[in-house]
C-alpha cells in the first residue's frame, strides 16, 4: 500500500514556506523604476478634444506640452522625494521621466491649452475648422 500524505499538512506546510519567502524579501530594499507612463482619458466634443492625464507630485515646470499637426506629446518628470535617514524598504510611487504621444485625427490642429491643476493635467485641443470625423 502507499502511503498518501495529509494534504491539510501539505498545505500549512506550503503557506509556511510562502510567508518565509514573503518575509525575507519584503525586507529587500526595491530600486524604483527610471520612467513611468501616467493614465489619461480622451474625450471628443463638438468643438474639442479634452486629454486629461494624472499627474499627481509633479510640478507644473516640470511637465512639457507640444502639439505639432496632429500630434500631441506630453512629457515631464516626476522626481522622488527626499528619503529621511535609513533605506527604503518599499516604494510603489513611480518617479522618473514620462511620455505620452498621441495622434488626434482629423487635420492639423492649431490651438491647445493645458492647465495643471490638484495633480491632473487637462489638455484642451480645439478641432481643426473644415475637420470631419476626428479622434
């Protein structure tokens, strides 16, 4: 006959070796990342194409707005903040440098307004005159 393990100890065995993995490397400081890409939302209107992008902890000298034609590029940098005396054992918040490139349809728009404000960018991108269908 074979001998059949418990599977109730084969499984408190498994979650024991879990949390000692769990444990010896949460203590291992992580390197944050160089570069981050920020979410953002396109929305079209009649009139508009109104880009908003998350931002939060970036200052507003540090974020560049181009529109060329029909593409947008939104870039900046994000930088970390000063670390008190010891090492960092965890960090979620990305810092670095972004870029976000964007094609709006419909022609060579000539006109954007960007406002930075409570960590959002909104973007305002008014609709090339003649322009059809867009974005």
């Amino acid at each position: 006959m074979r001998y059949q393990p418990d599977p109730f100890e084969m499984m408190a065995d498994l979650r024991r070796r879990l949390y000692r993995l769990l444990e010896s490397s949460a203590l291992e400081p992580t390197t944050p990342p160089t570069s981050f890409s920020p979410p953002l939302d396109v929305v079209r209107g009649s009139d508009a194409v109104v880009i908003t992008v998350e931002l939060p902890g970036v200052a507003r000298e540090d974020v560049d707005v181009r529109l060329e034609g029909d593409l947008l590029t939104i870039s900046g940098e994000r930088r970390s903040d000063a670390v008190p005396a010891g090492r960092v054992h965890h960090r979620e918040r990305p810092t670095g440098r972004f870029l976000r490139s964007l094609h709006l349809a419909g022609g060579d728009y000539r006109e954007a307004k960007a406002v930075l404000r409570d960590g959002v960018l909104t973007v305002t991108v008014g609709r090339p005159s003649g322009e059809g269908s867009g974005c």
